[in-house]
C-alpha cells in the first residue's frame, strides 16, 4: 500500500520516513502546516519525488484513521 514510507528503528528512531531519505512523514507534515505548497517542498528538497510526498500525506491520514482522542480534566 505505502511503497515510499518505510519505518526502520536505525533511520530517525523508526519515525515514518520517506525511503532513501532521512526525511520523516512528521517533517512533511510540518512543511505543509506552515505555508509550504507542493512546488516549495519539490524544490527545497529535488531528490523528493512529488509522488513520495503525497504518500506521505497519504500515510499520516491513514495513520490518524486509528487514533483516538483521550480528555481528562485535572481537578483543581
């Protein structure tokens, strides 16, 4: 299904990268959180394929697919 992302406990601590890269899925994530379009990421980082970035985007959807949200209120 995810033929870009790899995990690999000696590459970024196992975080989701983009394979042959020591770029993690979460580092996507923050490009495009702060303004950054296809076209800024292709060419700030050229050995990016536009195809491993959109699986990246793909990976953490699917990833927050199964995460819950917890609330606990701290008494005072």
């Amino acid at each position: 299904m995810f033929n870009h992302i790899i995990t690999n406990p000696a590459i970024l601590g196992g975080k989701p990268s983009i394979k042959g890269t020591r770029i993690s899925v979460e580092f996507i994530l923050e490009l495009f959180a702060s303004g950054a379009t296809f076209d800024d990421v292709l060419q700030t980082y050229p050995h990016l394929q536009r195809e491993a970035v959109e699986e990246a985007l793909r990976f953490a959807a699917e990833s927050l697919k199964h995460d819950s949200l917890v609330t606990a209120e701290i008494a005072s």
